[in-house]
C-alpha cells in the first residue's frame, strides 16, 4: 500500500474548540475518526463529503468535548468507539453519560483495514488518557500541546502521572509531528527543546 493513498483532515469543532482528526485511505476510502468532539454534525458532514467508511472512532480521553456526541457518530456509521477502560470512572458531568465503547490498553496495536495505530498510555490529565502513533504522527490528545500540556485539576488529574508521561513521550526515539486535542500542531523535537513542562518532566 502505498504511503501517499493515506490522508489526514482535520477540524476544530465543538463547545471549546476540540481538533477532530480523520484519517482515511484515499483509494480504499477507510477511515477513523479520532476525537469527534461534541459536534457531529460538522465531523459527519467532512465523512459524507469525503465518501469515508468509518471503521473505528478513536477517543484519547473520555471528557465530554472530545466524545460527548459520539453515540451520533456510531449510530451513523455502525463503527466501534475506543476508550481506555481507567476514564469509565469518571463522573458524568465530564463524560457526558459516554458509554458502550471497547478498551484499550498500553501497547495495544489496532488494525482497520489499511490504518494501522499503537496505543500508549499517558495518565495525567485522566487515568484513561491515551496517545495514538500513526507513523511519523502522534496524536496527543490533551497530553501535549505546543508549549504547554493538559490541566490536571479535575476529577481523576494527576500532575504525577503528567510530569511521567511527558517524560516517556520525550523518551520516544526519533522525532513525531504531534497533533494536540487542542490548538496548532508541533514537532516532538520543538517541545523537547521549547516546552517547560516537557523540560521539567526530562529532568525527573
């Protein structure tokens, strides 16, 4: 297969501007979703546009403005929802009532037709919160953004738990392209170098 029929679109939807993430085969149109906020509609406007199947919808962490409006998407689509088991507890005022997803573990390795993602699991902004590696791309979920990380001050946070993670995703060899839950999209390398918290974490 070769690397050019697969693509990657974004959109930044939802009550506080979530970056949804699709990536799909161009020739064989199979896609995931990763991430489609609490917005459907805009998210299955992209997919119908782009002719997409849906095989898997990816989420990185179960608060509402990341999945709240993925029950739309699955009834749509018939497609399984992902969702590390740890962010079943959270309370349902962040979860908004998220439910009947499959787990994900550290190290899993998801197949959907031609997409193919590794599972790592970054706790710190929740228990359950992952990031997924496609790639050269990592998507972050609310783990990394450019210069600065998640908060860790709601229910189920640990600045621990953060602090670690950002130290196993600097770990990482080689360099990523880091697609964020939130705001521009950076290089692993550039918060290796620019981002305190990444710094503080290197220094444990």
């Amino acid at each position: 297969m070769p690397t050019s029929a697969l693509k990657l679109t974004s959109l930044t939807v939802g009550s506080i501007g979530t970056n949804c993430y699709i990536l799909y085969n161009e020739a064989s149109k199979a896609a995931v979703v990763i991430d489609p906020s609490d917005e459907a509609t805009l998210v299955e406007a992209r997919i119908e546009a782009l002719g997409l199947q849906v095989q898997a919808i990816l989420l990185t962490h179960g608060h509402f403005d990341h999945g709240g409006d993925v029950a739309r998407i699955r009834e749509r689509t018939g497609a399984p929802v992902y969702l590390h088991p740890a962010d079943r507890a959270l309370p349902s005022w962040l979860t908004h009532g998220l439910s009947d997803t499959e787990d994900l573990a550290d190290g899993d390795t998801l197949e959907f037709a031609d997409l193919r993602f590794s599972v790592l699991h970054t706790p710190g902004h929740t228990p359950g919160s992952v990031c997924f590696r496609w790639e050269d791309k990592l998507f972050a979920g609310d783990t990394l953004f450019a210069g600065s990380c998640g908060r860790t001050d709601l229910p189920g946070g640990s600045h621990a738990d953060m602090l670690r993670s950002l130290r196993r995703l600097a770990e990482l060899e080689g360099d990523y392209t880091v697609y964020p839950g939130h705001g521009e999209a950076t290089t692993l390398e550039e918060e290796r170098n620019c981002n305190p918290y990444m710094q503080m974490a290197m220094e444990m």
